[in-house]
C-alpha cells in the first residue's frame, strides 16, 4: 500500500510544531518516513558541514557511509546538482557508493532551509529494485520543503 503523504506530512507538523533545530527536524522526518513503508530500508539524511562535503545526520537503518563529497555518489549528484535523484538500480549510476550492498534502488532529495540555503539530503535506499515512485519523490519534495522552511 502506498505511502499516505498527506497524513505523513500532517503527522510530521504535529510533531516539529515550533522547532527550528534542523538536527531535531531531520530526526523526526527520518524517523516518521522510514516507518511509514517497508520499501525503506535505510532512510537518514547527509548534512552540509564544509564546502562540497556531506557528513552523515540523523537516520534510521543500518550504518551509512559517514562522509560523502558532492563530487560522488546518489547523494552528492543531490547536493551538486540540487536536484531530485530517482536511481531504479544503482548499479547504472555511475559514480554510485555502495554504503550497504543491499541496496538496489535509491531516492535523494535536497534540503534547504528557509532562506534556500542547502542543509543537506534526504536519502532512502531500498533493498527492491525500482522501489521508489514519481509519487514518493513528490510527497517528500512537500513535507521536506515545509518542514525545513523554518530553519534560518
């Protein structure tokens, strides 16, 4: 059964209401998105900490890689591009970092705060090839963009 973004993203409003920490935001919209469907295997998030490096932030999952340079990777192709990353099989992403050789397919979103500076990526690997949807990228785009709007 798909995802119901809609009361996902109600659920993760209650929850963030008058925060603006972005290391408690991500914690729960990692926590809330990974629990919501069992295509995701590994849901966290990459935070900007120097120019063109991503170090890891809260998730849920497995360990992760705790480093990631813009230049490489599912994750970096997010940050340097700022653009939605829909990977059906990440063996043909060139450049791809295997974190965990479960994973087979992978969605990355940007983040940025409310003033449209980039915070970091959103990552969700899943061990399913072609796990992840049109639908999903746009259903996080939506709570991402409003749960972060408020970080200055």
């Amino acid at each position: 059964m798909p995802v119901d973004y809609d009361l996902l993203s109600k659920t993760i409003a209650s929850l963030t209401e008058g925060e603006d920490d972005p290391v408690a935001l991500m914690a729960t919209v990692a926590c809330e998105v990974h629990h919501s469907d069992d295509r995701f295997d590994w849901t966290g998030f990459y935070r900007v900490t120097a120019p063109e490096v991503l170090k890891i932030g809260p998730y849920q999952g497995g360990h992760g890689c705790l480093v990631i340079p813009f230049a490489r990777g599912v994750c970096g192709a997010a940050a340097r591009t700022g653009e939605v990353q829909l990977v059906a099989d990440v063996e043909a992403f060139e450049g791809h970092i295997a974190c965990a050789s479960s994973t087979r397919s992978e969605l990355v979103l940007p983040v940025f705060g409310g003033q449209g500076q980039l915070l970091g990526v959103f990552d969700l690997d899943s061990d399913q090839p072609d796990a992840f949807t049109q639908a999903d990228a746009d259903g996080l785009a939506d709570i991402l963009k409003t749960t972060f709007e408020v970080v200055k």
